[in-house]
C-alpha cells in the first residue's frame, strides 16, 4: 500500500533568523571537516517515547527472528519495514553493553540537526528523535553519541558499523535498501528547487538549462539530476548547507534538495525562495544495518510510539517546535507500512 500522498509542504514566507550577511558567516563555518567528530549527552534533552509501549511482535525470540525474504523493492513498497516489538536481541543487546548509543547525524541543517551558536549543542526534529530512540533502548539516563556524517558517508557508516543508526533526513529507497535496512517513515518530502527570489528559474524544469545547479554527493537530489539536467551544469558538495554557502558567493545559480531541507535554508536567508513543486516523493527513515532486524523492529516500535496520541504525540509536538513555522499544514506523520 502506497504511503500517503506527498503533501504539498510550502515554505512559509522566509523569517530572517540572521541577516543574510551573518548566515554566510555561520554556513561558512560548518565547511570545516566534522567526520568522526562526536558529542557524547548523557540524558534526554528532547521529548522521549510515550510511556506506553506498543508489541506486535511479543517476545525477544521473534523480535530478533531474521527477517522474511523481502519483496522486491518497487515504488508500491519502498516504505515498508518491519513490524514493531519492544522485545531485544543481538543488535539492542549490543548497545546495552556499550552503554551508549551512537548515532550518525547532521550538524548543518538549521531546524533538523544543528549545532546552536549560542550552546555548541546539537539541535532540532532529527536530534530530538534520536534521543528518544536511545531513551527507549537505554533509560532516561541515556548517553547519546552524535557523530556528525557528510551526506555521501551515510551508507558507509551504517554498513562498517560506525554508528548503530543514522538519523539525517535520509530519503528511503530501493538502492539503498540494497545496502542498509529502514525503519518505517517518519517524515515526507519530495525534492523542489531553491533560488534567489529574483531568479528566473521556475522550477525542476528547462529554466535550469545553462545554469549552475548545487547539490550534496550521495544525495537524492545527485540522483534525480543524473537522470535529467534539463540542461544544467551540475556542481556536488559534501553537504546541503554547502550548496547554500555555494549560492550566496554566486558559485551556484539554483540548489536541488528535499523541499523540508529547503525550508530550512530559506529560513536562514531571506533572499532565496523555494521554486515551483516537489518532483519526488521522498519518505524520510532511519538507515540500519541490514543484520539488525531486532533493532529495526525496537526503533520501529519507538515511532509507533512516537507518533501516537494524535495532536498532542511526541512527533506533533517535535513538529510545532522544530518545522511548523517553515513548513506549516502538515497534519500529522507519515503512516507506518509493514512486510511482514
């Protein structure tokens, strides 16, 4: 069953959060290399799980059961996971023993996973939810590991055991399900232009002919440009906030990312706007190791959980706090599909 429709996620009228002149400064910072760099929080500074906990699948023995062969991957399918369940196994045992969980994550994207200026702390939508997963996993005293991982390093992480999950707005689809395994959904976007307000660029189509088009290596936006320029010259980056650096110096005329990513940068820099509509239907989901079924189930169980209470649930109020004011009508999570 597909995943519900790709709601149409606009831009709020840009918010200056700085002056643009001081938004350069700040992205131009974020350019120094950050891979392996990690901050260690010893308790839950988001808002964690609800206190009740849901079990599909009761039991340690079937949570950590080796997933049923998988469908092939298809555009119908692509957001399903693993059913929920509460129960352990190697992979949960195994961040039990360390103690700690260590999470792949961003440090540049304003709103999802930043680092405030003002308290060196890691912030926003994708930081809160990784503490509620470790909060599940490890008690309200957990110690989080962030790592900060380049948008081309995500996969390579997961698959060489670096970090116990990524949680970075990645997109889920069938070739990099081919590498990592996903948890269910717990956000949609879909990839949209971003430009200078006085652009004559009106969207993902022969306007961007001749003109300088940024995005992040390893990204879906790298992908969709691959498959049709529409005549641009395309530039990549190690990161999205990059590609902003990029526009603002005039090295780049347009940028290509998820239209939630886009948001945020217009929230940063008055002076650009997102441009015509999301082309993509891009479901957000926390990238695993293909051999951690039992922890796929757990982190599927903490969105169960995450996501219930309606209005008032842990992700609607991650949502108010963190998105609304760029991204607004958005009227609740994503659906959880499952294969099995």
């Amino acid at each position: 069953m597909r995943a519900r429709a790709l709601r149409e996620l606009r831009a709020a009228p840009a918010r200056p959060v700085v002056a643009a002149v001081g938004v350069l400064a700040v992205a131009a910072v974020a350019l120094v290399p950050v891979v392996g760099r990690e901050v260690a929080e010893a308790g839950g500074a988001g808002s964690g799980p609800a206190a009740t906990h849901r079990t599909d699948v009761p039991g340690a023995a079937q949570a950590a059961k080796a997933a049923p062969a998988a469908a092939e991957c298809t555009p119908g399918n692509v957001a399903e996971s693993l059913r929920p369940s509460s129960g352990g196994g190697a992979a949960v045992d195994r961040i039990k023993a360390k103690g700690q969980l260590v999470v792949g994550v961003d440090q540049n994207t304003y709103r999802w996973g930043y680092r405030n200026p003002h308290t060196g702390k890691l912030e926003g939508f994708d930081i809160d939810l990784a503490r509620a997963i470790a909060e599940d996993i490890l008690g309200p005293d957990a110690k989080v590991v962030f790592r900060a991982v380049p948008t081309n390093q995500r996969v390579p992480a997961v698959r060489e055991r670096s970090v116990d999950m990524v949680v970075r707005t990645m997109t889920i689809n069938c070739a990099r399900k081919e590498q990592v395994a996903f948890s269910t959904a717990y956000f949609q976007g879909g990839q949209q232009v971003l430009a200078p307000k006085g652009s004559k660029i009106e969207a993902f189509d022969g306007s961007l002919r001749g003109k300088r088009v940024c995005t992040a290596a390893g990204s879906t936006g790298e992908s969709e440009l691959a498959a049709q320029r529409h005549g641009a010259r395309v530039l990549t980056v190690p990161n999205q906030l990059d590609c902003l650096v990029r526009l603002q110096l005039g090295e780049a005329d347009a940028v290509v990312t998820d239209n939630a990513l886009a948001a945020a940068q217009a929230a940063q820099d008055p002076t650009v706007e997102l441009k015509g509509e999301p082309f993509t239907d891009e479901p957000y989901g926390v990238a695993m190791n293909k051999d951690d079924t039992d922890l796929v189930r757990r982190v599927n169980k903490v969105l169960d959980d995450y996501r219930g209470g309606g209005d008032g649930s842990d992700w609607m109020r991650a949502y108010r706090k963190w998105l609304a004011a760029d991204l607004p009508g958005v009227s609740g999570p994503p659906s959880p599909e499952y294969s099995d």
